[in-house]
C-alpha cells in the first residue's frame, strides 16, 4: 500500500483506477479511522507540524492572489493557474512556514493539555467512556 504523500503525487486516475481506489479507500475507512483516533491522543511529531506550517503559509500566499474569492468555489482553470503563482512563491512559503511553527507547536501543546486536563479528575472508567 503507498502512502499518503505518495498518493498525492500519483499520475491522475483512469476511471477503472478511481473506481478501484474508491473500493480500496472504503474497505480501509475503518481502520484509518481508529489510526487517526489513537494519533489524536499523541504528540504530533516535528515533521507533521512542519507540513502543517507549510500548508498554513501556502493558504495566506493563496489568499493574497485570489483577495475576496473562495478558493473551493474556483473553476479548476482558475485554481490551476493561482496554484502556479502560488508554487512560484515556494521561498516565501519557506520564510513564513518558519516563522509559523513556534505558534503550532505552542497550539499542540495546549491541544494536548487540554486533551489530559479532559480526563484528569475522572477514574479510569469514566474517562474511557466519555473519550468514545
């Protein structure tokens, strides 16, 4: 099985592909599900809050081509051609995805605060009763 990166970086399907990958992606749902749940409970690690600083810096290099329009209501002509200006920018995305990650591992660890200040106080069956 490939993984999510490389999954975005495929070729674009066939139709026999998508509906395969549709197939694929439902009887996985589950399990990818519960993966998300359990990593819900743990610290991100660095390189995932980098990604998420990156994708952050992208969306305000995004904003500021396309000013008042919502990006998902785009044709897909439009949003191709600001994802090129955008792609053009990658420097920038560098300096303020840096400038970015203090702010989103301060944000995780108060995500994480919280999520153990949730289940202080409650014994152990109360708390894994109310986290379901």
């Amino acid at each position: 099985m490939m993984s999510f990166s490389q999954f975005l970086v495929e070729k674009p399907l066939t139709p026999q592909q998508r509906i395969a990958r549709s197939k694929q992606m439902k009887r996985l749902a589950p399990k990818l599900a519960m993966k998300r749940k359990m990593a819900a409970k743990k610290k991100a690690p660095t390189e995932k809050l980098k990604k998420k600083a990156q994708a952050k810096a992208r969306d305000i290099i995004r904003k500021k081509f396309i000013k008042d329009k919502n990006y998902n209501s785009m044709s897909y002509g439009e949003k191709i051609a600001v994802d090129k200006k955008v792609q053009a920018k990658s420097a920038a995305i560098k300096k303020i995805a840096k400038k970015l990650l203090p702010g989103i591992k301060k944000a995780e660890s108060e995500r994480l605060k919280k999520l153990k200040g949730d289940f202080k106080g409650k014994t152990t069956t109360e708390a894994t009763t109310s986290y379901k």
